[in-house]
C-alpha cells in the first residue's frame, strides 16, 4: 500500500461499502454518545473518517439494509443531469419534498447542479478541477466547495457535504469527500454510491486509474428509531466476497444513457425497447431504472421485459 506523509489507519480502510456500513454501525453503537440535534435523538461519533479501497464494490448487498438501487442509480443521474429540480428527485424518493423551500427546487443538496452547473462567464466546477488536474497532476487544489453560506437561516435543506477534493498520486484519481453530517442509515450508502461515480467518472475523463476513496464526517450518527434497524444489519453482516462493478467505460454514452433516463422517469416506457442501443455498461446500469419505470408506468411488451429478467 502507497503511503504519502502519515501512515493511515489500516483498520479504517474496508474492501467494500458493505463492510463499511457494518463497522460504522456496530462503532456507533458501541461508542457513540447521545445528542438530540433540533430535538431528535442521535446515537454519534464525532470527527469519523474511512477509505475504501476499491470505489467500484459501491453497491450494497445486506439484505437488511433495504437499499434501493433505483434511487441510488437515479440520484447519481440527478447531480450528472447538474438539476435542482424537484420533481425529478422526487420520482426517487418522495421524501425529498420535505427539503425543498418552494415546492420546485432543491437549494442546498443538489451538489450536481453546484459541480456542473455554469455561470456567464465562468466554467463549471467540473471543468476547472479537471483542468487543473490536467495541467499540474500533483495539484493540492482541485476542490469543489458545496457549502452554503445560509447553514444557519435555511430549515429545510443545508448540504451535509462540505467538500469533495481530488488528488492524483501514482497515476491513481484519490478522492476525500469532507461532510458535516452524516447519517448512517439514510445517507451515507446513496451518498458514497454518487461521490465514487463521479470520482471514477473524472478518472476516466484523465484516462487514469482510480484510486481509494475516503470518506471523512463531522458528525457520524444513526437516528434513535433507526437503531433497531442498525441491529438487523448488524446480525445478517457480510456474506461472501465484495463484488465491484465494473470499470466505467464509453463515456461518450453519457448523454444518451441520461436521456434515456429522462424518457422513462416522464412515463415514456416505449424508450424500454431502444435500451439495447446502449453500450453495455449504461445499459446495465438501467435495470433497475427500467424495473421502476414498469412498477410506476404499467409493464411493456415482452421484448422489453426480458431486459429486467
């Protein structure tokens, strides 16, 4: 292992999400202290931080856990889409309407429209860390700031990540995602799930290889009617090896695969038949796109459905 200024914790550094969840949950517990933020009761530790090795074994196989690849697939292309939009997170998950101040649009956790998005002007925070990291590959300075001057005055929504910093060293894209707040059941496997695919996304883009990702968290904490939950998981741990998803490739098919994701998500479920007219990472990456679009649109012909089987 590549070790630059002070050896990390080897004990902090998992294979795979999977085995990130289960040690943060059973330290929480363990460790963690009581503090009702906005009087709802937390379990937390202070000032956690973790790397995965692998940012590809990003998926989450504990059947306890309950995730939700439809959302996690389907919120990654929300912030590559660089929306605020509402509506089209809420497809997801109608919780999110419970963070928006007027009913249309998401202020302080669309990171993608804060990453993507441009001004008259200016080039994209995108563009200017990849520029950067193009012109000096042992640049210190290719950080995109998400966080919000109005933390203290907007009650709906304020971004729990703070930074996302990008670091190449031995030709590998690093990447140290710096949040304020982090909960464990709800957030934490959609929002490593997002950040790796955007630092595997920029690694691709500077045709490098992808390094480890860390994860570092102001308050770490499980919500109090979550804890049983927490236990479930606990008890069913980690079965058998980490599986990765595979090397992201054909970004050229970027735009197409959203777009697709656009013709399902607005009811278009003839759109299920051109699925194969993606190259097979993107097409893959639709299935569970495509299973949600049937259980919310109504089912297809059987040409279509065989793409889900």
């Amino acid at each position: 292992m590549e070790k630059f200024g002070l050896e990390y914790d080897e004990s902090k550094f998992f294979e795979s999400l999977d085995e990130a969840l289960v040690t943060v949950i059973r330290e929480i517990r363990d460790q963690g202290h009581v503090v009702c933020p906005r009087s709802r009761q937390t379990r937390e530790i202070l000032g956690y931080a973790f790397r995965l090795r692998n940012p590809r074994a990003r998926k989450v196989s504990i059947r306890a856990r309950g995730w939700n690849e439809a959302l996690a697939v389907g919120e990654m292309c929300w912030h590559m889409c660089g929306s605020d939009d509402l509506s089209f997170i809420r497809y997801y998950a109608a919780s999110w309407d419970r963070f928006s101040e007027d009913g249309s649009r998401i202020a302080g956790s669309c990171y993608g429209k804060k990453i993507f998005g441009k001004q008259p002007g200016k080039e994209s925070s995108w563009e200017r860390i990849k520029c950067l990291l193009l012109d000096d590959r042992a640049s210190r300075r290719a950080i995109v700031s998400l966080v919000d001057e109005a933390y203290a005055t907007t009650p709906k929504d304020a971004a729990c990540i703070s930074t996302i910093q990008f670091l190449i060293r031995d030709n590998r894209l690093h990447c140290i995602t710096t949040m304020r707040s982090n909960d464990v059941i709800w957030g934490l496997c959609y929002d490593i799930f997002v950040v790796t695919m955007l630092q595997e996304r920029l690694a691709a883009e500077l045709e490098i290889e992808l390094g480890w990702y860390q994860h570092s968290v102001g308050s770490m904490h499980i919500y109090a009617e979550h804890l049983e939950l927490g236990e479930q998981i606990l008890a069913e741990g980690i079965a058998g090896q980490p599986t990765a998803m595979p090397h992201m490739c054909d970004l050229h098919a970027l735009p197409r695969f959203l777009h697709f994701e656009e013709r399902l998500r607005l009811g278009q479920i003839e759109a299920i038949s051109g699925a194969d007219q993606q190259t097979k990472y993107w097409r893959d990456l639709s299935v569970p796109l495509i299973a949600l679009a049937q259980r919310k649109h109504g089912t297809v012909s059987r040409r279509s459905s065989i793409l889900i089987e």
